[in-house]
C-alpha cells in the first residue's frame, strides 16, 4: 500500500488552485478550466541538482479521463502556460483505496516545470469536464 | 502536491501538499447544477474580425459585456473562448492599450501570469483563455484589445463561444456564433505573380517552368501552394522553390492531379515564410498545348489543409511559336557489318538542348537489335564527346520490357552539342531497319519522349554484308571447374589465305569470366603449334583478339590449321550441360 500522504507539509504560499466556468455538463462548447497561479518566484527556491527538476502533480479524484479523448496513461495532457512545462497523464488505481486520505491512487498530470519558475511569475490552465454535480477533489 | 523529479530515474519527492480537498477548500469543487444556457446571452460580446481568411490583423477590439453584478476580483475570472480555429497563436498578444489599462486590468510586464493562453483540446477545437482582474465589480461594457490575431481559413465565420468568468469561477454571461456571418473573410490577392517556362513554345512536351512570387500575407508553416493550369499541363514530382538569393525552401511532396492540369505542392517549412519576399518555384515536367488560345496559370497559397486560398492570382504565359528541333543523328557505323556476328554499333548524333533536371538519356531498341542483345554484361557502351576522345562518364540500365537503355545521371553533363555513342559487343541484327535504335529523352515521371530523333533527322543504318561460314570444329582440354583450360579450333579457310594481318576474334559465352583470363601471364595462344600475339579485346566483354599470324595458311580442305588459346578459366559445370538459361549462348570464332 503506498503512504499516507502527510497533509501537515508545509504548502507553498501564493500558488494556487482556481476553477473556471465550475458549471457541470459544459460540453465542449464551454470548457472547464483549473488555472494554477503563483504569484510569488521566491517561494520556488529550493535548490536543484542537475539531475533535479520540479514537479507538480495535479490529483483528480473523479479522474482525468472527461476531456474529448481517452488519453492513455503517460501521454501527453493539453495544458498550457507561460513556462516551458511538459504535462503528462497518468492513470490511477482502480482497485485500491481512493478516499482522499490516498490521493497517489488517483488519476494525475505530473507537471515539470522548467526551471524558470523560480524567476518568473506563472500560471498553468488545464481543461477538464465536470459531468455531474457531484463533489471533485483535486 | 510539489516535489523534485530526479530525472535520472524518474522518482519524485513531494515536498509539499495542497489544501486538504475537503468543502470549503480550493481543491474541492461541487458544480453548480445550472445549465450555461440559463446565463444571459450577451450579444454584444465577440470577437469584432473581417477581412483576408488566414490573415493577421492586430488592433483587434473584442467586446466584453458583463453583467451588472459582474465582480472579477480573483484568478478565476477571465473569458474562455472555444473556437474551431486557433485564433490566439504564438505571435498574439495584448495591445499596448490593453496592457495599460487600470480597469479593468489585463497582464502587464509586471503580471506575466496572466498572459492570455491557448490549447488545442481536440482537432478542431481550441481553448483560448484570456485572465483579467478588476478590483471589484464591473458592470459595464469594455474592449480588449489583441494584436497579431490570426482570421481563419474560410469565408464564414466558424463556430466560436465566449463565456465571461467571474471571481467565484461562476459564468456571468456568454455568446455563441453558430454557422453565421456569411462572407466576413475574403480571399486576397498575390502581391506579385510572375511565369515563364525555359522553353514558351507552344506544343513543347518538356520543358521547366518557374513562378515568381510574393504575398501580403506570411506564408504558413507546412502551407500548401496550388498551381492550376490553364493551357498547360504537369507531369512532375520533381519542384524547387527558394528565396530570391537562392536560399532553398524545403518542399514536402510535389504532385500532379489526374488530368495533369493542377499542381499540388506542400512546403516543409518549419518557419513562416516572411510576406513582402519574393520566392520562386521551379517546377519540372511542364508541357504547352498548342491547340489552345491562351495559356496561363492561378497560384494559390493555401491554408495548410489545402481547404482555403489565401490568397491567388492569375497570369498568362507568353508563348511563342513552335521551333521543336528534334534529336540529329548524323551517322550510324558498324564495326563489322556481317549479320548476326559479335560487332560494336558507333552513332554519333547532336542534341538540340541539354537534359532537364526530370530526364533521362535514353536509347529505344527494337525488337530484332535488343532479342539478341538483351544481356547487359555483354555490352560496354561509351558516351564520347564529339572530339571521340573525351569520355562522359555514366552508367545505364538496360530494361528489356520497354526495350530501352536508359542513361543515369546525365541531367547536368548533356549539354546541346554533339556526342558519340560506342556500343561494344553488340550482336547484329540479321536485317536492319531504320528505326533499329532511337535516341530519345526520357521524361521520368511517366515515361513520355521528351525529344527523340524523327526520321529526317536521322542518318541512313549501314546495309549488311553476308558472311562466310567455314568449316571450323572445337575442342576442349582440362574441362574441370576452375582449371585453366585449352581451347583448340581446327579450321580450314575456303576463300582467304592466313597472312600476317589476319586478325581472329573469339568471343565466349558469359558464364566464361568478363576478362577471360584469371591473370594476364596466362594469355597464351598459338597457331598450329607456334606462339602468336592475343589479348582481350579492349572494349569489348568476353571477346579475345588473335593477330599477326607467323605463319602463312593457304585456303582449302588440305590446309587445316589450329587456333590454341590456353589458360581460359574453366567455367562451372553447372552453367553448361543443357541449362537453359545459357541454351543461347555460343563460342564464336570469326576472322577478317
């Protein structure tokens, strides 16, 4: 079984998690829209070997799987920002415990950022759908 | 959650975690249960584009409506546009009047976060997201200002929705655009168009032709170039295209549709090309139709689809009248003129115009000159200058289903002049006839007489002489594979004495070696017992050349000699005893 995840770690200030259009149903005519934003460089300044880049791994308990297309599991997710990241989809367990106490069995987008971003100012928009009303955790 | 990849083996550590996705917290989302349709219809709010499909234009205002309750105070609001064409493109951006203004505010050198930006999300489907923030509510109508948008390719305005977000990640209005505003866009025109083949005559089966052009607009990445043609017809896929000071522009596929009247040509350019350049295409494989009053092209730059000009234009191709001098050959020779004996055929001929870059040089046999001459390692041809010194030097194929040898790589050596043809080791036909070989240029896409020789052009083919046969038996010594062997012929001469200038030439069937001997210290012959000079031919394949004769042999039934040539590498059992596939091949000895 993978770890707990430790909530108590400590959270990067002024980098967050935004919805855009939260309606459900939208269809492909008005798309969904997670932004992540930092506002803050100076929060990124853990220091990186050369063997090192800097992940973020965005978690959808209701999967990743709603956009127009089933992407297979390591292929590359739409995103889009300022920075030269790369996003790719990862599929999730399906037999294993998936409460939010076990968020690493979740689908996910592993985000590698380039480095700049402890220099620049960012934000990341993912498309996703909402199909139902019910609760999404991210 | 946040951590560090090691890119060496691609574990990750996370270092810190978000919000806890409880209620309440950013990372947990309930969507509302309304539908979007239920939101007002701002129809003021759009995209405000016409003008040239596939252009950029900047200055563009794009009209925001909200509602009187609007409030933008956070990263969730913005305008998400899906359109079914990517209007945003890595070259848009924020006007100048956009990214000064206070309020509302958009991103500024200061706030590159909130940069407008695009994703593809599926084929025909983009997501354009354009964030801004006000400091509060903001109820009345205002422009965004883009420049460097790019208009689709079509007439009509494709399918596009913008909704408006507010603070809370809720819509606050939004506008669709299904299957209206007919004929917004337009298709322009080219900048500069200008055509002109290297040979304008009318009725010209090759010739290459080349555009000269330049557009308004930048020429798109993998965009596709259609010449329709009017008059004229293509047989290619053979084009180029370059920048006025010769720099290449690489092509992807260059290719004829069935009626040969449009050329279809699909750039590998990995940049746009700049507009205000001129470029020019030189495309292969062109004919002019005589019979038709006009003949002139459209050049279309298309969308990289090929759905959309762009932008077109037409010209005319001032011809001129025919003056299609053929190929001249000037003189046919044999070596021997006897028919149907080992020989070497000598053309010379003049050519009216170099070789283009899309044929070949290329002989055409007919049927009783390539029936016995359809072994290639039998024949060795020269391409002489007309000097008969100078050596092209080429290589040629022989394709005995269209009867045709077939030169390569003479495009840039050819030039219009005279030159000579040396065929060694050909055997005469038993008859001639005048069209026994042509000399053609072969266009190679699809096999059409680009020019041929006519037959007024043509010299008269030498008549045959009939030969004598003599009474001449062989035999055969060390008849195992690989050893050298003893040829021994036995032959009596009816009509001419053996004198000191009698030259025999003996040619071997091919599965003897090329150059007969394994080693030139074994060329041996002798007649009648005493050693005389031989050699292989010096041109010619499997042939040996027995001369100057010590000894003098008068004709008649009682003065038998012998021809001995030692030291001929056995050949393989296997080749002889009745194998088929050498039932034709003979030993032949002839003298002159």
């Amino acid at each position: 079984m993978l770890p707990l995840i430790v909530q108590e770690r400590s959270r990067i200030t002024n980098f967050d998690m935004y919805f855009s259009n939260n309606i459900y149903n939208s269809g492909g005519n008005f798309l969904n829209v997670i932004r992540l934003v930092s506002s803050d460089p100076t929060q990124w300044t853990n220091v990186l070997q050369v063997n090192e880049k800097r992940v973020i791994t965005v978690f959808a308990y209701q999967g990743w799987t709603n956009l127009f297309t089933t992407l297979s599991s390591y292929s590359s997710y739409p995103c889009a920002s300022n920075l030269a990241a790369s996003y790719t989809y990862i599929q999730g367990s399906n037999t294993q415990n998936l409460t939010s106490d076990y968020p690493l069995n979740w689908d996910r987008i592993n985000i590698i950022l380039p480095g700049t971003e402890s220099s620049t100012k960012f934000s990341i928009i993912i498309p996703t759908q909402y199909p139902s009303t019910a609760a999404y955790s991210f | 959650m946040v951590g560090i990849l090691d890119t060496n083996n691609g574990a990750i550590r996370y270092l810190h975690a978000g919000a806890r996705p409880i209620m309440g917290a950013s990372t947990y989302l309930t969507p509302a249960n309304i539908l979007v349709y239920s939101k007002p219809k701002q129809t003021a709010m759009q995209l405000n584009i016409a003008g040239l499909a596939g252009s950029y234009k900047s200055n563009v205002n794009f009209t925001i409506s909200p509602s009187a309750s609007f409030n933008g105070n956070s990263y969730s609001s913005a305008v998400i546009v899906m359109s079914s064409w990517q209007f945003y493109v890595s070259s848009s951006s924020l006007s100048p009047t956009s990214t000064a203004s206070v309020d509302p505010q958009f991103a500024n050198v200061a706030n590159v976060e909130q940069t407008p930006l695009t994703i593809q999300v599926s084929s025909t489907s983009f997501l354009t997201y354009i964030p801004f923030t006000t400091t509060g509510v903001y109820g009345s109508n205002f422009n965004i200002v883009l420049d460097s948008l790019k208009f689709p390719y079509s007439l009509d305005l494709p399918y596009y929705s913008v909704s408006l977000i507010d603070g809370t990640g809720a819509i606050d209005g939004y506008n669709e655009f299904i299957n209206q505003n007919q004929n917004i866009f337009y298709t322009g025109v080219l900048q500069d168009l200008a055509f002109s083949c290297n040979d304008n005559s009318l009725g010209v089966i090759n010739t290459y032709c080349t555009i000269g052009f330049s557009s308004f607009q930048d020429i798109e990445i993998g965009a596709v170039l259609v010449v329709n043609l009017y008059g004229l017809f293509v047989s290619t896929n053979l084009c180029s295209m370059q920048y006025s000071n010769g720099t290449s522009i690489p092509i992807a596929s260059c290719l004829p549709n069935v009626n040969q009247n449009i050329l279809t040509i699909t750039l590998a350019n990995t940049e746009q090309l700049p507009f205000n350049t001129q470029y020019s295409i030189v495309i292969n494989g062109m004919s002019i139709d005589a019979t038709q009053i006009s003949n002139y092209i459209t050049f279309q730059v298309m969308d990289p689809t090929n759905a959309y000009a762009i932008e077109q234009k037409t010209r005319i191709l001032l011809t001129s009248v025919a003056q299609d001098f053929p190929i001249e050959i000037t003189q046919f020779s044999f070596e021997k003129t006897n028919p149907v004996v080992p020989s070497s055929l000598f053309v010379n001929f003049t050519l009216p115009r170099p070789l283009n870059a899309d044929e070949a040089f290329a002989l055409v046999l007919n049927k009783d000159f390539i029936t016995p001459n359809n072994i290639p390692s039998k024949i060795n041809i020269r391409l002489m200058m007309a000097d008969g010194v100078t050596l092209v030097p080429t290589t040629w194929v022989l394709k005995s289903i269209n009867s045709q040898i077939i030169f390569e790589n003479l495009q840039t050596v050819l030039t219009a002049s005279a030159y000579s043809l040396e065929l060694y080791g050909i055997t005469t036909p038993s008859t001639v006839a005048q069209d026994m070989i042509s000399i053609i240029y072969l266009r190679i896409y699809d096999n059409t007489y680009a020019k041929s020789n006519i037959a007024s052009s043509t010299s008269t083919f030498p008549a045959l002489t009939s030969k004598v046969n003599s009474l001449i038996t062989l035999q055969t010594y060390f008849n195992t594979e690989g050893l050298e062997q003893e040829l021994l012929f036995t032959v009596i001469n009816q009509f001419v004495p053996i004198t000191q200038y009698t030259v025999w030439v003996i040619n071997l069937p091919i599965y003897y070696s090329q150059p007969i001997w394994n080693d030139d210290y074994l060329i041996y012959c002798t007649i009648s017992g005493t050693p005389l000079p031989c050699t292989r031919s010096v041109h010619t394949p499997y042939q040996i050349v027995v001369s100057s004769s010590p000894l003098l042999v008068s004709v008649g039934s009682s003065t038998t000699y012998t021809i001995t040539v030692f030291g001929i590498t056995c050949p393989r059992a296997a080749y002889l005893n009745g194998n088929s596939m050498f039932a034709t091949e003979s030993i032949f000895l002839g003298m002159y």
